[in-house]
C-alpha cells in the first residue's frame, strides 16, 4: 500500500473534502527552505556545443550517431557566477546574472552500432530580475532547477553540436523555521511488496491430497 491505494484515512494526504479546518491539533515549526520569488524561462537552444566525458562504454569507434539526449537524473543543474544587483529606485528587487549548468546524458551509436552514452553540461547565460528579501543573519540564495530534451545533434570527435528546449525555474529561496498549521503525524500504511508472482497458485494449494473424490458419476448406465 502506499497514500495513493488503499484505505484513505484523516492522517494521509490528499484533497480535502468538507471543511479544510477540522482536524486542525496543533502549530507546528518545521525548518523549509521558502521560496521567496521565484521565474520560470523556457529557451529553444539551437547550435549549442557541449563538450562530452565519461564514455560508456569507454573509446567509442568513430563517427558517432545521436540517438537521444536529456537532462540527468542523477546530477542537479548548479549556477556560477552569480551576481545580484539591486536596483537604486526598486530597492526589493534586483537584477540576477548568471551561468546555468544543465548536466545532460546523451545517448549515441558507434560505428559498429554499439550503443553508448557520454555526459555534459549546457552552460546557458541567465538575466532575470527577482523579488529580494531584506539581509537577515540566515542568508538567501539563488538557486536553479532545470530541465532539457536535446532534439538533434551533430557529432564532431568528443564535442556534439545540439538543438533542443531548455526549461528553467530561478528562485531565491532561504533555509527558514516556519509556523504551520498540522493535523499531526502522518499514518504511514505498509508497503505493498512487489512480487512477481511466480508461486501463485502454488502455495494456495493445499499441504496433501484431498480423499473428497470431484464429478464422481454414480450412473452406471
């Protein structure tokens, strides 16, 4: 089971039906990091080089194919050389540059057709212009989440030259202790085990034979 199957309980989440406050126990001080302001920027990337490592599996036999390529799941998109300039006449808001660093996996054919995947990074320049909060001891940050589908692309030796769609999410965000409403502790159901149900049937059986004869024909005729 699992909060999405099963028994649905007060203690699970979910939407709310009927009035949203009742259950309400307590005021409870979580730590979070809240996002203070946040944008969202969309960008067709088209002759975009990115320079490729980690082979696998390692010296590919030249030229290669591309065959697809995305963000990684594994690696989180990073920003460098940040710089946030707050505007004289809009003291809450800033001007925000930067470099956004997309890691990809692209997936690619040898010569030999031996499928293969090698790794990069999209490095997109950012100019936005965000809400800031005013300087406290716990300091915000700009941070980024990213995604990308590479379309097409051109290999030449380790570099391959890409097209595809980039999508951005640039927030300011800050470790805080924030006041919630609770409804308390989650119910955490059991989980419910995978199973290939291989010995189906087979531990239903019964332990030892049954002397009940089945469809005896008591018609001698």
């Amino acid at each position: 089971m699992s909060f999405f199957s099963g028994i649905r309980t007060e203690q699970i989440p979910g939407p709310i039906n009927g009035n949203p406050t009742r259950g309400l126990c307590e005021k409870v001080c979580i730590q979070v990091k809240k996002v203070f302001d946040a944008c969202l920027k969309q960008q067709h990337i088209t002759d975009t080089q990115i320079q490729l490592t980690n082979f696998t599996p390692a010296n590919p036999t030249q030229p290669l194919t591309f065959v697809s390529g995305q963000s990684s799941t594994t690696i989180d998109p990073t920003l460098t050389d940040v710089t946030i300039t707050r505007f004289q006449d809009r003291p809450n808001f800033a001007h925000i540059s930067a470099i956004a660093n997309i890691p990809v996996e692209i997936v690619y054919t040898d010569a030999n057709n031996v499928q293969g995947v090698a790794t990069g990074v999209i490095s997109l320049p950012q100019d936005v212009v965000l809400f800031l909060p005013q300087a406290s001891i716990v300091p915000y940050k700009v941070e980024v989440v990213a995604s990308a589908i590479i379309a097409q692309g051109t290999f030449d030796g380790d570099i391959i030259t890409v097209e595809g769609c980039v999508m951005l999410i640039i927030k300011i965000v800050a470790e805080t202790e924030l006041l919630v409403p609770s409804y308390g502790y989650c119910h955490i159901p059991q989980c419910q085990e995978f199973s290939t149900n291989v010995c189906q049937g087979f531990f239903e059986m019964p332990l030892f034979p049954s002397n009940n004869p089945i469809n005896i024909n008591n018609n001698n005729n």
